[in-house]
C-alpha cells in the first residue's frame, strides 16, 4: 500500500502485509512518516501526534490514505 509521510509530503510504498500497514488501516495509529522523519524526528513527534495537539495531525489525518 501507498502511504504519505506527514512531515514532508513523500510517497513510500510499504508492505501491505506489515505490521505497520495493519495498523494503518485499523486505525490504531492515525501517521505515518517516512525513515528520514521517522529519524529526524522521531518518538517525541509520535508522542505529540498521539496526544491530538500536534497542529499537523489535525490538519491532515484525512489524507493519509492513499490506496
Ligand atoms: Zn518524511
């Protein structure tokens, strides 16, 4: 499946059999960030996003979906 990264807008194919694309689609984590986000970033953004208060969150969780 095609997902979106929320920090910078790039395109990544992830395995639709992952764990993380399982996830994606059930909902229980709403994001999804790239490796070099994921790095640059990291657990303190995913704790932020989790919270709800995360401005890019908001904005944006209705387009995560691409497939
Ligand atoms: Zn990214």
């Amino acid at each position: 499946m095609r997902v979106q990264c929320v920090i910078c807008d790039e395109i990544e194919k992830i395995d639709s059999d992952s764990l993380q694309a399982k996830r994606l689609r059930n909902r229980r984590i709403h994001t999804y960030m790239c490796p070099s986000c994921h790095d640059r970033i990291g657990e303190k953004t995913e704790k932020r996003l989790a919270t709800g208060n995360f401005r890019i969150y908001k904005e944006r969780k209705k387009e995560k979906y691409l497939s």
